[in-house]
C-alpha cells in the first residue's frame, strides 16, 4: 500500500508542473496524437503500475497531476482547458461541469471495457446512459472511531453532530455542501431537499455543535484518528478502511439515518488536446485486471464487477469497503441542484466556521 492519503487530501501542483514537459517534442502514434496524455486526478487514486503500465501497452505516457477537491477541479477549467485529457470530477461535479459545458461526450465505441460495469452504475441519474462519464470508484460517508476510545458503536449522526459527550475529540468534514447534507439526513430530510428553511435548521444545528468539534478537516480525517488526535470522524469507507488495515482499534460505521454517496467518474474535457489517448486510456482503467490492481492499492469501492470478480474475500466482505444494513437503503447519491444552492452553502459554511 502506498503512503497513507486521503483521494482528496493533496492539493494541486502548478499547472507548469502538472502538464510537464510542454516544451517537449513529442512522437505522434499511429493515431496522428502525441504519444502523451495529460491525467488531472486525486491523489494516491490509482495503483502502483497504473500509469507504467498503460505505458507500456500503449506507448502513451501520462502525466498526472492532482487537485484536493471538485472545486479547485471546477476552478481550473472553467478558464479554459488548460491541455488535461482525463479528469475524475465526482458524480454532481460530473452534471456540473456537463452543464457548464466544459466536458465532451464519450464514444462507446471507444470503451469496449464499459461492459464490466456492475448493472447498477450503467444508467445513474446524474449521467444518463453513461453520456458523459464511466464510473471509477464509489464512495460512502460515515463515522470512523477508535474502539477503546468510544463507548458503543457510533451509529446515529447525533454522536459527531449533536452530542458534547465526545467533546473535543470530534473530526468533521470541511467540505460544505457534504457536511449541510449530512446534517439534513440526520434531521430526517432527504439530502436532496436541502430548502432553504432546512438548511438554516442545519446551520444553526453546526454552530451549536462546533465547540465541541476538535477539526474540520480536509478529508484527511484518516490520518488523525490513526494518528489519536480525534476519536471520532466524519469521513469515506476507502479512506477508513485504509486505517483499518493497520490498526485493528479502528472501525467505520454508517449511522442509521443513512448518508451521502459519492462517485468519482472518468470524462474527458471539453478541449482536451488527445481525446483518442483518453478514450483509449478511460478504456484501459476500466479492464478487469487493471481495475483489480488499483482497487488493491487504494481499497475504495470498485464499480467494475469484472474487477471485483478478481479481488480477494478479504476485500469483497470487508464491511468498511463494503457496508450494509438497512442505513444503506436510506442513503442516497447528491444531485447538483442550482449556483443558488452553491452559493447558499458557501454563506451558511462561513456562519459557521466564524460561530
């Protein structure tokens, strides 16, 4: 396993240095493209050999760059593409970005390997028939909690959101839009009627809360709980289960109100300079054996049941990757709903962090 981050936990480099070698004179492959691909992605979010390996099959080398959430992603394009070929914007940042216009459409004809999709990520409403993007992971937010440190299991939103028993030794997420939607689940709305009433409900629940919050992190939330400086954190399976792995006194549970799921999804740009390199890439990480080898390294949830099919019981029954229970059927994806609604979230998030 490689050094432990968080998919969201590493900020973006320079664009000089992310779309290195620009000065460069690069082959042309039998396509007529440049022998290079530009791959704008989270960080420690692919496997070990992912990118030698395509290298290898294809002549093509990649070039990745990392971003530390969907808004610096959304920030970085909305100037203009700036030479990324691939991107891995999550399932609302994918109608986002469509809308916006700063995607291009995919051509299946390109992507045989979409057939090893699981049934269910095929057709998803923030994509339908799979127009714009192809499914690379998914992801759940719940508790993550040191056992020997927590009295019971933390299975309601009300331990990290509404309670000062564990004042102190909370981490909450800083992401706005996620942790207002967490908040409207706990308070029994769905998370996507997120009005304005509900979310000044939310808002005032957060302010009350917050003296008892130790962080709001930046999806790093892993780490610090590994590490003891939380007890308790808001944070994603993959990420948890990562902990996990090493530390036995480590758990992660989704509470019974259920919770947020995410996507994170292949597309190619609106301009990106090699858009045969991209399919033909987006086509190589959707292969059954490429796909088993980044799931190993960065133990999120796999969208690719050809992959899954090669992936050890270890993995394929580990409840943190893999929860289940009636919370599960009370979750939900979030929908994109308006720049109103962003812009709503922004201001309730500043109320609360300034509280």
């Amino acid at each position: 396993m490689p050094d432990r981050l968080s998919r969201r936990a590493f900020g973006g480099l320079a664009v000089a240095l992310a779309l290195g070698g620009c000065a460069r004179r690069w082959p042309k492959g039998a396509n007529g493209e440049e022998q290079r691909l530009n791959f704008y992605n989270w960080d420690t979010y692919t496997g070990e050999t992912t990118l030698a390996d395509f290298q290898a099959a294809t002549g093509v080398e990649v070039n990745m760059s990392h971003y530390a959430n969907n808004d610096e992603l959304f920030a970085r394009l909305r100037a203009g593409n700036p030479g990324y070929d691939v991107i891995v914007p999550s399932n609302e940042f994918v109608t986002r970005l469509q809308i916006s216009g700063m995607l291009s459409p995919l051509d299946h004809a390109r992507i045989p390997n979409r057939a090893n999709l699981a049934p269910e990520f095929v057709n998803v409403a923030y994509d339908p028939g799979r127009r714009w993007s192809m499914p690379y992971t998914w992801l759940a937010l719940g508790i993550g909690y040191r056992k020997s440190r927590v009295d019971g299991v933390p299975d309601s939103w009300k331990w990290v959101l509404d309670s000062d028993r564990y004042s102190g030794r909370i981490g909450l997420l800083a992401e706005g839009d996620d942790l207002i939607r967490l908040g409207a689940r706990y308070l029994g709305h769905s998370v996507n009627a997120v009005t304005p009433a509900v979310m000044e409900e939310v808002t005032q629940l957060l302010i009350r809360q917050k003296r008892h919050v130790k962080l709001f992190h930046h999806d790093e939330g892993q780490d610090l709980l590994a590490a003891g400086e939380i007890d308790l954190v808001v944070e994603y399976n993959g990420d948890i289960a990562q902990v996990i792995a090493e530390d036995d006194d480590l758990a992660f549970v989704v509470p019974r109100e259920g919770t947020l799921f995410n996507s994170d999804c292949l597309c190619v740009p609106a301009g990106a300079p090699r858009p045969d390199n991209a399919h033909r890439f987006i086509n190589f990480l959707l292969d059954a054996k490429v796909g088993a080898e980044i799931t190993r390294t960065i133990r999120y949830p796999t969208p690719n049941a050809a992959a899954l099919a090669l992936m050890p019981e270890e993995y394929r029954a580990n409840p943190a990757i893999f929860p289940s229970g009636p919370a599960m059927a009370r979750s939900e994806y979030g929908r994109f709903q308006s720049i109103a609604h962003i812009r709503a979230v922004e201001e309730a998030i500043t109320r609360v962090m300034a509280a």
